[in-house]
C-alpha cells in the first residue's frame, strides 16, 4: 500500500468517527441557538516537496470557510505558492483553487481536513494547469488556525507536505 492510500484512509476513518457521535438539542441549548457562520482566514505556507528537483516552498493563501455545523464546515481557499528548484531547473509559482470539508473530530478544535482542485501554473514559462489534492490535520480557536497537509500536485513533477499558520475571524 503507497503512503499516499494509507493517509488518505487515516483521515477518512478519523473524520467518520467525529460524526458517529449523536448530537442532540435537549442536551445542549447552545447547538438549538447555533448560527451558521461564514470565516475568512489568512495564512502563510512552507513546504518540502518530495521531488529532489526542488528544495523547498513558500507561499500564502485565503480560506473562505462556511459552518454547516459546529463540527463541519465546507471551505473554498486560493493563495499562491512558489516551488523553489535547484539551478538547473527554473522555479515554479502556481495559484493553488480548492473547496474541500473540514470535521472537528476532537474537543471541537483538532479537525481533519480534504481538499481537491486545481494548480494554475504562473512562472517561468510553466504553462501547466494541475489536478491537486490535500488531506490534511489541524487545530483551529476562535482566531488561530495551524495544520499540516499532504498536497499532491499531479502534473508539476512533484508533490508537497506543508505547515500553514493562519489568521482567521468571523464575517
């Protein structure tokens, strides 16, 4: 089994078992009163890719995130990122545009995160546009957002696991 089979089964088991769990209004007034909320975030990248070609990446990004519930939120994010490569081979920036669904799985701040969309290419000549996708785990409070993500980016020749900070707020 490839690595990137078994992370993708770990996450989908992690965020099935956040909704195995029932949730009733009787027990807790705040979920009768909860109000569906839309989030902006913005955050920082950096990035290993796992291709020898290129060293490292760094980029930035912006999450419009949309609670359906306390414990899901569906999540639309671009940004840019840029793929730092050896002297031999040119750099590559791309503008990364993903929806995805997020699940707080534990203690309503630790959540599993799954993202797929494309990679526009826009440096050096790159005409490229890439299918992509992100599994990914993180932990989020009323203001902060840290999470880490397998990103495969399948027609750049390689494939990345990023760190992200963010800075997110209510609209």
């Amino acid at each position: 089994m490839n690595f990137k089979a078994l992370l993708l089964g770990t996450l989908l088991l992690l965020g099935a078992n956040g909704f195995a769990q029932k949730i009733t209004g009787t027990e807790n007034p705040a979920i009768d009163n909860y109000d569906q909320n839309f989030r902006l975030g913005f955050g920082i990248n950096a990035g290993l890719p796992t291709d020898s070609d290129f060293n490292f990446a760094l980029g930035g990004d912006i999450r419009f995130q949309y609670d359906l519930t306390m414990k899901t939120s569906l999540t639309l994010t671009t940004g840019y990122t840029h793929l730092f490569a050896d002297e031999n081979i040119p750099d590559l920036g791309f503008i990364p545009a993903k929806a995805g669904f997020k699940a707080f799985v534990w203690e309503d701040q630790f959540y599993v995160l799954g993202e797929v969309g494309a990679g526009f290419a826009v440096t050096n000549n790159y005409d490229q546009t890439t299918f992509l996708w992100s599994p990914g785990i993180g932990y989020a409070n009323k203001y902060i957002d840290i999470s880490a993500r397998y990103e495969g980016l399948n027609d750049f020749g390689t494939d990345q696991i990023a760190l992200r900070i963010a800075y997110g707020f209510k609209l």
